[in-house]
C-alpha cells in the first residue's frame, strides 16, 4: 500500500487530533483516513 498524499502539515494535524504517530497516519487506508477527518470536522463544528 502506497503512503498517503497529503502534507506534512496535515499529518501532523491528524496524528495530533487522533492522538497516533504521523507513522500511523501515512498507512492508513484513504477511506479511513476520510472517515476520520469527517468525525474531526463535526467535533470542530460542535464547538463552535
């Protein structure tokens, strides 16, 4: 499996949101990754 395409940046974000190392993020399966960042955005949503 391929590593993702997305920035360092997003990474960083991700592994500290999800609270997992960058390693972990890289190889997660693309729709997984989605899944996550949807839950992270209505979390974000909720409170605002």
């Amino acid at each position: 499996m391929r590593p993702l395409q997305i920035s360092a940046e997003t990474a960083q974000k991700l592994a500290k949101a999800l609270d997992v190392p960058i390693e972990q993020i890289m190889h997660l399966p693309q729709h997984i990754l989605v899944q996550k960042l949807v839950e992270i955005e209505r979390e974000e949503a909720k409170k605002d």
